[in-house]
C-alpha cells in the first residue's frame, strides 16, 4: 500500500533530523512522537484518498453499468433510424425522460450518480440530432436524384 510506504519514509525522514545523540531520552521520545504523530496522519490521510478514489470508481462502473442496462432499446431504435420520423422527436424526449426516470429509481449508485446521467443524456441528444441530419441529408439527396433532372437551359425538371 502506497500510503504505509510514504508514511514510513515520512518518519525515517524526520527522524534523520534529529541531532544525535539527544540531551535526554524524553527529548528523544517527544521528537519521536511527534514524527509517529504526523506519519500516522499521513496514513489515515493518503488511505482516505486511495478509497476514495476507488469508491468514486466503483461509482462510475455501476452508474454506468445501470444507464446501459436501462437505454439499451432506445440506443438500438436510435441507431435503427427510428426517431429520425415525423413526431420521432417527441417519442425520443419521452424515453430519454423513461430511462432517467428508471436510473433514477435505482439504488445504490453511488457518489457518481448525478454527472454520469448527464453527460450520456447530453451524448444521447447529440447522437440523435447528428443521425437525423444525416438520414434527412440522405433522404434529400436520394429525392434530388430520382426526382429531379436539370435541363440543359439550367432549368429544374421535376419529374
């Protein structure tokens, strides 16, 4: 554990300090105290961040775990083309609002629950708007060309 590691290099550091030899065995002991003191802190202190780090991690794994679970079918419906429809905005909006309403019910989450739902909401919006725009793209171009013909004055021809 790196946090023992650190805090023992800590003592032995400010042990080395000490002018040798002391001019008592209690002044000795008060330095050494002292050190132990501020080594143990350094432990509890350095401990504290490497489970927070991991909490905040296991987080992250089980939010993001439960919003997969949870958007499975509108991310096969979205990649499918299927709110990219006339009224597809409006029932796109209301299983966006279903999965957060799900993910919200759940337990446990964790420290990481709120930032994660918004930034794959944030991530979703952007996927469907750039899938729209391109199936809209496409439908127009297939439109211009089977339905279109220039003549050769310049002049539209719709057929």
């Amino acid at each position: 554990m790196m946090a023992v590691e650190e805090a023992t290099k800590l003592y032995e550091d400010r042990m080395k300090t000490i002018v040798l030899p002391t001019e008592t065995l209690n002044q000795f002991l008060d330095l050494s105290t002292q050190y132990e003191e501020e080594a143990r802190k350094e432990i509890v202190k350095r401990t504290r961040m490497e489970f927070s780090v991991m909490n905040e991690e296991k987080s992250r794994e089980k939010c993001e775990a439960l919003i997969k679970k949870h958007s499975a079918g509108l991310e096969k419906a979205l990649a499918e083309g299927k709110f990219c429809v006339p009224g597809g905005h409006v029932t796109f909006k209301k299983n966006l609002k279903a999965i957060k309403q799900k993910y919200s019910s759940e337990r446990e989450k964790g420290v990481k629950v709120g930032g994660l739902i918004i930034t794959y909401h944030s991530g979703l919006i952007m996927k469907y708007n750039s899938l729209c725009i391109v199936k809209s793209q496409i439908a127009l171009l297939h439109y211009q060309n089977t339905n279109v013909a220039v003549t050769s004055s310049g002049a539209l021809l719709i057929k």
